[in-house]
C-alpha cells in the first residue's frame, strides 16, 4: 500500500544501491542518474532511508565481498 510516487522512489533507491555496490561511479553521478537534481538531497533521503549516507552503504557492502 503505497502511492505511485512512493513506488518509483523506492525503485531508484534500490537501483542506486545496486550502483553503488557495483560500481564506482561517484555519489553524484549515481543521484544524477536516478533523477535527484541535489546530491545532498539524494543523500538525506538515503541515509532516512537505510540508515547510512550512501558513501558508508558503499564501504560496508565492498568490505563484506
């Protein structure tokens, strides 16, 4: 039970997070190319979202492979 919007966030968060595991495209450019206009806003949202900024998700997800 969420709204479309909420959906589609959700989608891009977990698609960044695949990005960011993966790759080693900058932070910036991951946000960039999910649609967030601000970096720092992609971050915010992140960290509320998972708990971490997407730079510590990154560390802790390459430590553990």
């Amino acid at each position: 039970h969420v709204t479309p919007k909420q959906y589609l966030l959700n989608l891009k968060l977990q698609k960044a997070c695949q990005l960011l595991r993966t790759t080693d495209l900058p932070i910036a450019v991951i946000a960039g190319s999910m649609g967030f206009d601000d970096g720092m806003a992609f971050s915010k949202l992140f960290k509320k979202t998972y708990g971490c900024s997407p730079s510590e998700y990154r560390h802790r997800e390459k430590a553990l492979t």
